[in-house]
C-alpha cells in the first residue's frame, strides 16, 4: 500500500514539474517570446517607435503620456552603440538579451549630460574599447552581453501634451547602430 502512494505521488510531483517547464519554455519555441515580436518590428540596429495600437509583431504602447520604441541589435560584427538626446522631464533605457533578460538599465538620473549613451558588446569588444580610449566612448556606459544579440526598450515621459514633440524628437533621435557607423 505504501508503494502506491509513493507511485502516485512521484507520479504528481512529475506531472507538476513537467507542465511547468512546457509553460516556462513555450514563448521560445512558438516564436511569439519579446525578442522574435522586436526582430519582427522591422531592421535590425534601428529604433522602431511602439503605437498605441497592437501591430503586426504584438508591440504596443499602452502607456499613456510615455512614447516608446525598440531596436534589436547584434554584437557578431561589433559592439551596438545606442545613443539618443533631447529634452523631456523623463526617460528611461533596458537592455535585454535574446532569452529577456534585463541586462542593464538607467535613466536620464544616472545619465552623463543626461544622454543615453551605451556600448553594449562581448567581454572582448569591451576590453578592446577601453584599451583603446577611444574619446567617442569615453562617456558610454559598457554594457557585457552575455549573448550576441539583445534588444533595447527606450521611453520618454511627456507629463503634458504641450512636451509630447520633445518626446517624439527624444525618441527619433534615438539610434542603435554599430559602433562608429552610427
């Protein structure tokens, strides 16, 4: 009698584990995980801005007051330098990497000159930047991948409507191009 309760219970606990990962891993075999909805949002290296209707790729901005945009990148042939300025009360950047994993985020606060200015890039790419001491880097922040490809979320707050064209020029402004292309 008592094997039968330990089957039955092995038999549960696996059942509970085995529905857990199927629930966990299906966003990354069905492709509608949020790195396949950015590389659907169109080219890579370049910041796509989110309306506030569900496009083609899932992506929306239901956030009011708040424009926002995303560009996917990948590192392979260079580290991606992500850079944009302006003028709104607020902004906000994350970098994630392929799996969604926030890898580094910051905000006009914790900005030099209160410019997004990131480096994102492999161990080496970033050794090699700061052996160089490059003057064009010298203020980015170097963001360590841990894979070669990842996305960045940029938002720009507009608390009234009369800031809303700062906004939309803070987020135009907004690249993410290969190092010293961009």
């Amino acid at each position: 009698m008592r094997s039968i309760f330990y089957a039955v219970g092995a038999g549960l606990i696996g059942a509970v584990l085995l529905h857990i990962v199927v629930i966990l891993a299906a966003p990354s075999f069905s492709g509608i995980d949020a790195f396949s909805r950015v590389l659907d949002e169109g080219d890579l290296n370049e910041f796509h801005p989110l309306g506030e209707k569900t496009d083609q790729s899932g992506l929306e901005n239901n956030i009011p007051f708040v424009k926002e945009a995303v560009c996917a990148f990948d590192v392979d042939y260079g580290p991606a330098a992500i850079f944009a300025e302006g003028r709104v009360p607020f902004w906000s950047a994350a970098v994630y990497d392929e799996d969604s994993n926030e890898v580094f985020s910051m905000n006009d606060r914790t900005a030099v000159d209160g410019a997004l200015d990131l480096v994102a890039g492999t161990p080496g790419q970033l050794a090699a930047i700061r052996r160089s001491a490059d003057p064009s880097t010298s203020k980015a922040f170097l963001i360590e991948l841990p894979a070669s490809r990842g996305y960045v979320v940029l938002r720009a707050l507009y608390p009234e409507t009369s800031i809303e064209k700062d906004a939309d020029a803070f987020i135009a402004s907004a690249s993410c191009a290969p190092l010293g292309t961009g």
